[in-house]
C-alpha cells in the first residue's frame, strides 16, 4: 500500500495525496530505525522538522520497521521461545487495550502511563495504528457463528459524535450490543440498513422499544412489520411530565424568596402612604405564594399518581390490569390540563395519542405470570417474587439514596420471607421466575446506559471517534464480566447465547492480535 506523505488540495477543493519522491526507501529504512532504537526525547519531533514530514508518519515507519523485524526472527510454531521484542509487543498491546477499554484513557494519557512503566512500544502514533488495526478485525454487529436465528428484544438509540450519529442496538435482557454504527445521518433508511445488518447475522426481533425518534419510529414499522413496538415510558411519560414537577417546584421557591423580600421591604417603610403601598406588594406576594406551592403539590399528587400507574404490579403482587391503568392514567392527565400550566397541554395530548400502546408490556407481564404460575411455582409464590423483582427494579431507577435503600430493605424482606418457605429450592425458583419477569420491558434504558459508555470513550477522543474504536467498544463490553449487580459474574454474551465464556475479554483480543500477525514462514 503506498503511503501518504504530502497533502496538497487541489483547485477545485478536492484533497490530493502524493507520494514524495526524494524520500528514497534508505531515508525511509533511516528514519524507521532511529525512531525505533532511541529513546532520546525529542527525537521525533527532530526527524519529522528534518524531513518535512509529520510525526504520525515517523510513528506508522517505526511501526512497520519492528513489524517486518518481528516476523523475520521469530520461532514460528513455538511462541513460547519468541525473542523479546515480541514480547514487549504483547505486554504493549494488552497494557493498550486495558487502559484504553477499562480505564476509558485518552490516547495521550495511555502514552504517558505507558512509558512511565517502561513499556516496550509506548508512541502515541504505535497506540492508535494499534488500536486501530484490532479493531478492524473485529465486527460492528454481533455474530452467532452456529448457523441457528437468535431470538432477541431489541432496545435501539443514538448518540452523537460531533455531528455524526452512532446507531446502537442492544438485547435490553443480555445487555448485549448487537449492533453499532457510525452513520452519515439517523434517517429512515439508515435505520433500516441497520436493522437489515443485523436479520442476515440470523437475529430475529421479538418486541422492539425505542423512544419517538422519528426515522427510528418510522424505520421499526418498516423493517419489523407485525412486530410490536414498545414506546418508551421513560420518554413517554416520566420524562416529559417530571420536568414540569422540578419547574414548579422552583417556582414555588422564587414566589416564597419573593414575599420574603416584599416583608423586609415592607417592615423599613416610614410614611403611612409608602406603608400601605408595601403592604398591598407584600399580601399580593403572599397569595401568589399560595398560589405557587398549591399549584405544584396538585401537579406533583397527579404526577405521581401517573407515575404509580406504570409500576408492573399492584401491591398483591398481580399484574396490573392495563384497561383500569390506562383510564386511571386519562383521569390524571384531564385534571392536568384544567391546571394553569401553560405550554404543557402539547405534552399531555402527546401522552394521550401513545397511551394505547405505551402500557403494552401490562398484558405481556399478565401471560409471563400466568405461565409462571402454571410451570415453576404456585400463584402466591409468584406474586411474592413478583413484588420482589419490582423492589427491584424502583430501587435501580431511585435517584435518591434513601428511597434506593428502602427498596433494596424491602426486597431483601421479601426474598428472606421466601426464602423460609422454599428451603433448598429458593435460589432455583427465583433464578427462574426472575428470568421470566425479566422480560417485562418497559423503556429503552439499557441502550441509554450504553450510550453513556460511548460518551465517556468521547469524552476521552475530544467527541470524535472511528468505527474501529466503536469496534472495540462493542467487543469489550459483550465480552467483559460484570462485578456487581444482578449480572454479577457473568458476561453480556453469556447472558445473551447460554454458552460459557472460559477466557477473559483480553485474552480473547491478544488471541485475535496474534492470528493477525501472520508467520511469513508457515505462509
């Protein structure tokens, strides 16, 4: 492959790449070998002033100089007696891949901790055509090698790197990424050659839950018709009805800041006339401070009473019914609309028109429990752990610590309790059952969570990153092994396939680095 040393844009605007002539192939083999045998600082820099030439250029000759040196004196078919430099290579690579994946470090930082360890290859340049390299080996959608569909949920979204979306499918069960993809746009038809990519690789849509996004919405009802389609009832309905609970709230504060101030100015007045006038200011502060702190414990009763409407179980533990939620719900919603509120009836009219299919997942938790109760356990002992699982899961979406450990106490109460009945056969029919109920879902927060994943790797690449790094991203979170929570010790593509993951997520890529770096002698 010819490589690029000077770029000259052409008249038309286009850009235009030249091989430089008086770089002979000796300077080149000159240039390679002293990046690659000194350790003097500076020393880069000084070859690429010298030779007009960029660093990155300096980084990609030393790195092929050791490639080419490597695969000439090493033992073929006895890795164990590889010379040294090979091993430097690896170590190289796995302290690469570990900063880069699990410390979410920007390349430059990964240079830096490198060399201060005293690893082998350590260059900015050597990192990135590194990482790079690996990453192109791997695939952007997942890929179940036994031939046989693999039936899935699918949770979908996008975020943003600059301009540039980055379409993510994610099984919301396994927590597996199934698919990722650095697109020109999210239209329709992006959507759709993503959700194409991922039927020939054998995965097959069960239910699909996506926010409103349009061409995400548009794209579902194309690529997976007679498949239902869950709204998101965070976007839906939390989202958009929660803000409103912290606008009043703050509201609320202000008018009561307000008749504070109207007081104070109230008790310095000295003439009768300028009395009566503060006084008049300060009552009228004072019944719009009613009016404020009334107006949201109203909203914030209906919010909350909305809000309790989406749990999946009453308090027996059945599911509940989705007819009697839904006009609960309407209910709530009119007497919002009749609040002085403005600009918030597009949101309730929006609310209104996704109802019919926001409560969805309602039937699908009335079957999961029937069938449960038929095939793992009696009908109480299923209400029972159906009320843990949903402890459960208010206790993941707390935001505030003490409500967050109320519902870890009382699911811990909960299972204690059933622990005492079923003995010996609890952990078994909780695994089961939890399982089952697992399949409820309700909104796309998985993917948000692996959005977040993506934004920290953006955070560290100044928001901009290749399809190679996405790559990597992919593998290393469906093959990395969760420490804590409910998937504690367990992988993302073990959850998603049933087969045992037996090596580490790294011991895997350096598997795959090595059957990159080709043996010229078995070849």
């Amino acid at each position: 492959m010819e490589q690029i040393d000077i770029f000259q844009p052409k008249n038309d605007g286009r850009a235009k790449f030249y091989r430089r002539k008086d770089l002979t192939f000796e300077i080149r083999l000159y240039i390679a070998f002293l990046a690659m045998m000194s350790n003097r600082w500076g020393l880069i820099s000084q070859l690429a002033k010298k030779h007009a030439i960029s660093r990155t250029f300096v980084y990609m000759l030393q790195d092929e100089l050791q490639t080419a040196v490597q695969d000439v004196f090493q033992v073929c078919g006895q890795p164990e007696k590889q010379i040294i430099i090979e091993g430097d290579r690896e170590q190289s690579v796995a302290f690469a891949l570990s900063l880069r994946l699990e410390g979410k470090c920007s390349i430059p930082s990964m240079s830096w901790i490198m060399k201060k360890f005293g690893t082998g290859n350590s260059s900015v340049g050597w990192i990135s055509q590194t990482l790079g390299r690996i990453g192109t080996n791997l695939s952007n959608t997942i890929d179940i090698s036994d031939g046989n569909d693999l039936y899935v949920y699918l949770a979908a979204d996008e975020v943003f790197s600059r301009s540039r979306p980055i379409l993510i499918s994610v099984d919301p069960i396994s927590t597996t990424i199934l698919r990722i993809e650095l697109a020109e746009s999210r239209k329709t038809d992006d959507w759709i050659a993503h959700f194409d990519e991922l039927k020939k690789n054998g995965v097959e849509v069960i239910l699909v839950v996506s926010d409103e996004g349009v061409g995400l919405c548009s794209a579902v009802d194309r690529a997976f018709q007679g498949i239902n389609r869950q709204p998101d009832t965070f976007h839906a309905i939390s989202h958009r009805l929660g803000k409103w609970v912290d606008i009043l709230e703050r509201s609320a504060y202000a008018a009561i800041a307000q008749e504070y101030q109207r007081e104070h100015v109230f008790e310095s007045a000295k003439t009768e006339n300028v009395m009566q006038k503060r006084l008049d200011a300060y009552i009228d502060a004072q019944t719009k401070t009613g009016q404020a702190i009334t107006l949201y414990e109203n909203f914030k009763f209906l919010y909350h009473c909305t809000i309790n409407e989406l749990q999946v179980f009453d308090k027996s533990g059945n599911p509940r019914n989705r007819k009697g939620a839904e006009e609960n719900i309407r209910v709530a919603l009119d007497y919002m609309i009749g609040l002085p509120i403005d600009k918030i009836k597009k949101e309730i009219n929006t609310i209104n028109n996704l109802l019919g299919d926001l409560l969805g997942y309602l039937d699908i938790a009335g079957q999961i429990t029937k069938d449960l109760s038929l095939k793992v356990a009696p009908q109480h002992i299923v209400q029972s752990f159906s009320l843990a699982w949903q402890y459960q899961k208010n206790a993941i979406k707390a935001k505030n610590n003490d409500r967050k450990k109320y519902f870890e106490r009382k699911q811990k109460e909960q299972l204690a309790k059933l622990a005492t009945i079923l003995g010996e056969k609890f952990e078994t029919v909780k695994e089961s059952i939890y399982a089952e109920l697992d399949k409820i879902i309700q909104s796309s927060a998985i993917v948000e969570n692996i959005n977040s994943i993506v934004r920290m790797f953006l955070n560290t690449s100044r928001n901009n990153i290749n399809q190679e790094m996405l790559n990597l991203i992919m593998f290393y979170h469906n093959h990395r092994r969760y420490k804590d929570g409910k998937r504690k010790d367990k992988t993302p593509m073990e959850l998603l396939t049933g087969k045992k993951q037996n090596k580490d997520w790294l011991e895997i890529l350096l598997n795959i680095d090595k059957v990159d770096q080709v043996c010229p002698i078995a070849a």
